[in-house]
C-alpha cells in the first residue's frame, strides 16, 4: 500500500530533550516536506526537499534541522525542543517538486514538550 | 507566507444539503488544490483546478476557480455526516504548495 509513515504518533518530552520524528514513504517520490499544524494558524512548512541531499528551509524553520540521506526517509529532528514546539506535525511526499503533484500525507505525530 | 484564506472558518449543515466553502488568494497561482482533513488526521487530497480551468467536478464534488477575483469555491452537493471534517485550499505562490487555515465542516445528521 502506497502510504507515508511517521514515528511516533504521539510524544511528551521535556524541554532540552533532543527528538527525531522519522517520516518514511514508499511511493519514490522526490519531494518531500515537513509542516505544522496549529489551532488558529493552519499548515505552516517547516522545512522541505526536493530531492537526496537537496533541503530548503520553509516558512517557521527556526528550532528544526532535517536531513535527506535517502529517497524514502526524511526526519525532523529538535535539537532542543522547546514549549513553542509543542504542535501537530506532518510529513508530506509528492512525485516531484511541482505544484501539480498532488501531496500525500502521514498520519501526523503529535508532539507535547513540557 | 500564507496565501489562501478560506471562508467562513466553520459551516453546520443538515445531512442531504449543500455545502459551499470558498478560497481567496493574493498572487497569480499556476494552479489550486483542496484538501480535506478529518480531525487530527494527515489531509487528503481531493481535486486540483489548473489556472486555465473555470470548473471542475468529481463525484459530489464541485471546484471553480475565477483567476480575476482570485478566489475559488468548493461545493459539495448532498452532503453525508462523513464529510464532516476540514477542507484546505492550497496555492503555489512560489513553493510548491502553500495552505490556507481551513474551513471547519459539520454536517449534521
């Protein structure tokens, strides 16, 4: 089944804790992203890539790193996770790095620091 | 950068009617998606209007997009208590896909 997985689904971590969110897809698709989603706010990108190796930073990058060492994989790691970070999170693919791809997303991991 | 705006925010129906969600943007886009979300769930893709299109339908689903107003509205006809859920306007002003805040759907049964 073509599908986009996260890890975890759910987290409470304490401030300063360094976190990896995995996101791994099987569909081979080039691009890939990372958002949040916030109550009054919307789906805001954090970061996104086009390709292995070919990362750019999104609309609220501040406090994420990522890194694309692999087609399928693409995880968000805080480095030192702050209350501001606590958030619904999402890892999106699509075929390419055009608009008209539709994007395909995880089932979100939600993410409480304290 | 947020660049479509959905509206209203909220709409309650009853089973069986009309549901009518619209999305307004700022600059020329190449195309338009929308996007339903049901609660705390990944969003999932519903249609894609191209810029050069007026109208588009799938199923209950019907998309128009007038590029003069720069805006487009999402009608779904005869609407079941499984469309409850949030619908998403998306644009590509520049990186692939920007969202809007949504429109929160609740159709009653």
């Amino acid at each position: 089944e073509a599908q986009v997985t996260q890890n975890p689904r759910y987290l409470i971590t304490v401030t300063g804790k360094k976190l990896t969110v995995t996101c791994s897809q099987n569909m081979n698709h080039e691009y890939m992203s990372w958002y949040r989603q916030d109550p009054g706010l919307g789906l805001r990108q954090i970061y996104y890539s086009m390709n292995v190796e070919v990362t750019d930073k999104g609309d609220v990058p501040e406090g994420y790193k990522v890194s694309r060492k692999e087609k399928r994989n693409f995880p968000l790691i805080l480095e030192s996770p702050s209350p501001n970070q606590t958030s619904l999170y999402f890892c999106a693919s699509s075929l390419s790095y055009s608009s008209y791809n539709e994007q395909f997303f995880g089932p979100g991991t939600r993410l409480t620091v304290l | 950068s947020q660049q479509g705006e959905e509206d209203p925010q909220a709409l309650s129906i009853q089973e069986g009617e009309n549901a009518t969600m619209n999305c307004s943007y700022k600059t020329s886009i190449n195309n338009l998606q929308w996007y339903r979300q049901n609660s705390g769930r990944g969003l999932v893709h519903l249609i894609l209007i191209r810029s050069n299109e007026r109208e588009k339908h799938s199923g209950r689903l019907r998309v128009t997009l007038d590029t003069s107003k720069k805006s487009s509205s999402l009608l779904i006809t005869a609407s079941r208590a499984a469309d409850t859920a949030s619908y998403f306007c998306a644009t590509d002003p520049g990186t692939p896909l920007v969202f809007g805040k949504g429109t929160r759907l609740s159709v009653i049964a």
